[in-house]
C-alpha cells in the first residue's frame, strides 16, 4: 500500500493558495518592558513577523456560526508559511487589522505542516 506524500500536499497547498491569494505577514508587536501588576521587572520582549502566503479573507457559512467559538463577522485564511502563526497575533488586510483568535494546523505524523488556517476576528 502506498504511503501519502505530506511533503507533496504542502507543495500543492502552497500553489493553490499562491494562485488565490498573496504575499502575506502575521505579526506579534514587540512590547517594551516594565513592571507587572505584584512590581516585578518584565523584560522587553521583540517583535514577531512571519512571512508567507495568505489567501483573501473567507466568510464563515451561517450555519457555521455558534456565537462563541465562532461570531458573527470572524473569518478565516488559510496561510502558507515556514513558521506557525500564534493566538493574539495579528493580520492586516484591505485596511483593516485582524487578531488570530485560533489556528488549525493540518500536520502529517513526521510534522510536515500541510496547511495552515487561522481564524480572524476585529
């Protein structure tokens, strides 16, 4: 019996989501250190920027919508990228900001990371 090729479904993600969609980034905005809220030293802390490719925003179907995990006005992306995007980090498309509230990673045993899909919400 034949094994599945994960290496070979991330390349044909890679090119769908090349023909529908664009060069991407997923951000997590550094922040400068201080004190937290017992006194106690935080550090700085750096930016992250993940580059890769994004496809346009996708509507969630009606039926889709529980009003919790998912709300009236999240979207998803599906997102092609060497780096796993993170909750709280953010997507900026047609002018507006989106935080990344859940990522579902399609991932082979040996951890060939297939596809990638974030959720999004304003």
């Amino acid at each position: 019996m034949a094994t599945f090729d994960y290496k070979q479904a991330r390349l044909d993600a890679e090119s769908l989501i090349k023909e529908f969609g664009a060069a991407g980034q997923v951000i997590l905005k550094g922040s400068t250190g201080g004190y937290d809220e017992h006194g106690n030293i935080e550090p700085d802390t750096d930016g992250v920027i993940i580059n890769g490719i994004i496809t346009p925003l996708i509507g969630y179907k009606t039926t889709e919508i529980d009003g919790e995990s998912i709300q009236h006005g999240d979207n998803y992306v599906l997102f092609h990228s060497e780096g796993v995007p993170k909750i709280n980090m953010t997507v900026s498309m047609g002018g507006n900001t989106f935080r990344v509230i859940g990522v579902y990673a399609l991932c082979s045993v040996g951890g060939v990371n297939v596809l990638t899909k974030l959720q999004l919400r304003k």
